[in-house]
C-alpha cells in the first residue's frame, strides 16, 4: 500500500475483516508514539497516511477531532496517542510496555504527564521564537534536568534495566532536539550539561523500534521548513 498521505476527496481504502490499520502523518511524533509501539512489539497492522490538512472526509468520520494516530479495527476505532499507545499494549498483551507494579505504572504515567506539560510546550515555544523566548529556554532546560535526574535514579532507560511504554512515549520529542541547534544549540543535552539524558539519547537510537520509525534530521528539518512555510510536504522523501 502506497505510503502517499490521503487527501479530501480521496476514497475510502477497503479496510479487510479483522485487519488493524493505523491512521498516521509521517513526521507527527504523536503518531510515532503508536508506530514505536507497534514496531516494538511485532504487531502486523497496516498504515494509511493522511494529509492533515486536506482531512478526508473518511477520517474525520472515524475521529472527529482529525488528529493522528487513530487506530481501526473491524468495529473498533481509538484515538489519542496515550490511549491507542496503551489499548495496543493491553490488546497485544505478549512482550508488554507496561509494568505489571500499579506505583511503577502511575509514577510512569506521571512522568508522562510531566513531560507533555513541560518539556513538550517548550519545545515548540523555543523553536517557534527562534530561541528568542528566554522563558521557554529555562524552562525547557528545568525539564531535560528533570529528565536527567529521573534517569540517574532509574537506570539506563526511563524503564530501568529495558525500554518500556514509558520511553517510548518521550522518545519522538528527543529525537528531534536537533531542530534545537541553530536557534538554541546550548540547550540539546551532552555529557557536560545533562550527561544521563545525553547517554540514554545514545542508548535509544540503538532501540530496534526506534531506528524501524526514525527520520534524520536532515529530514526533520526539510518537513519543519515547509510546515513553517504553511505548505507541509507530507510525502516528503517519497517516489513522485
């Protein structure tokens, strides 16, 4: 199936009986919050790339607020990275992301929460002021210090001893700290500033479900270019 984004207009894909397809954008790292759980846990799905701009028809059906990823299956459809992260690990419960210890599980979700409140809006805030934001800056540096001092404590992976959902899900975020280096280069991790989240960056980019959903940077930046100027090349990368 053609890897190509989906667009008003555009009909339905046959979805066969008892098939899991994944509704995606390629470069959105919420969607690759659901493609590293599907590739770290072998789970034969399909995927169907949409152009979330151009929104076929089709898709706001089965997810009104139009937003990736959203998961279908036969009658069933998810929505919410969190959540079709989370209804992935229960459905296809062999090799599981998720501890089995409730405080383990809730101080991961905590994390989560954390990171989505903190680091994340940072993020973004420091790319989209060009480094210029010197709260954001602060802020987003409180955060990778959090991060820091959480791994000191935990081990070589947010999930101690092994990657689990926890990793995971601030993976796609980490991934794309490059973006960081023209506008706030000061600010991407190292040895000499936060060493144990400079360490597990390293660690993670040898993760199988990683190195199966990544995009270099090179590419990051190319797709961030054309976002900004408000023409996404969704099929950036692909064959014409």
């Amino acid at each position: 199936m053609s890897q190509k984004s989906h667009v008003k207009g555009d009909p339905f894909p046959p979805l066969a009986k008892g098939k899991l397809r994944l509704y995606n954008m390629r470069f959105c790292p919420f969607g690759q919050r659901a493609r590293l759980v599907l590739a770290h846990k072998g789970i034969e799905h399909e995927t169907i790339n949409v152009d979330l701009k151009k929104k076929p028809e089709w898709f706001l059906e089965r997810n009104p607020k139009g937003l990736v990823p959203t998961i279908e299956q036969d009658d069933k459809v998810v929505y919410e990275s969190l959540v079709v992260s989370d209804y992935l690990d229960q459905v296809y419960s062999k090799n599981p992301l998720t501890p089995a210890d409730p405080y383990r599980k809730a101080r991961d979700s905590m994390f989560v929460d954390f990171y989505g409140n903190k680091m994340i809006p940072n993020y973004y805030k420091v790319l989209r002021t060009e480094g210029k934001d010197d709260e954001a800056k602060e802020d987003l540096a409180s955060a990778f210090k959090a991060i820091d001092e959480e791994l000191k404590a935990r081990g070589k992976y947010l999930g101690g001893a092994s990657v689990a959902m926890v990793d995971l899900m601030v993976w796609p975020w980490l991934e794309r700290l490059g973006l960081l280096s023209s506008v706030a280069p000061d600010l991407i991790p190292s040895k000499a500033t936060f060493p144990n989240l400079a360490a597990y960056i390293v660690a993670m980019l040898e993760v199988p479900a990683v190195k199966a959903t990544i995009f270099d940077l090179d590419t990051h930046l190319k797709f961030v270019m054309s976002f900004k100027a408000g023409n996404p090349d969704y099929d950036l990368g692909l064959e014409p």
